[in-house]
C-alpha cells in the first residue's frame, strides 16, 4: 500500500467524486483508520481492513474483499501516524 495522508487522500477523492461530503469523509477514514490501527479485521476473511475502502463502503472489509483483487501495491492507504504507514 501507498501511504497517503487523509487531508491529501480527501482531496484527491474530490476531484473524481463531485457529490460527497468532505467533512463526513474525513471523520469517517478519522475513525476507520484509528480502529484499524487497534488491530479491526475485515468480516469477511479476518485479514487486517483497508481503512480507505472501508471508509467508503460503510463496512470493514480487507483490500482483497472488497476489490477482488489481491496486488495491493498501487493503491492507497491513510495513517494517523507515521510509526502505522508500513515504513519501518
């Protein structure tokens, strides 16, 4: 996963996603993120959740689960701190 900060990733998902409320976004991955960084597993398989993809869907599901595809390399995910983005 990219690590991306969510300020950067709510931009971004603004420019292709006309009609969304920036605000609920932003508190929606907030909170996503900070259940996932307390070890939040995905409903379906058990994996650790994608906060981004489950901050848009509403339910919290892994990368895999909720795309169908298992190369997560490209694809973003947000972090509430740098010692959680996967850089060690």
């Amino acid at each position: 996963m990219v690590p991306i900060s969510i300020k950067e990733f709510v931009k971004q998902y603004e420019r292709r996603n006309k009609l969304f409320n920036d605000h609920e976004m932003t508190e929606s991955l907030k909170k996503v993120a900070k259940i996932r960084d307390r070890g939040a597993t995905c409903r379906i398989c058990g994996s650790l959740i994608w906060a981004i993809g489950s901050a848009i869907i509403g339910w919290n599901g892994c990368f895999t689960c909720i795309t169908g595809e298992v190369d997560d390399s490209d694809d973003y995910e947000v972090y509430l701190s740098s010692r959680n983005n996967g850089k060690n």
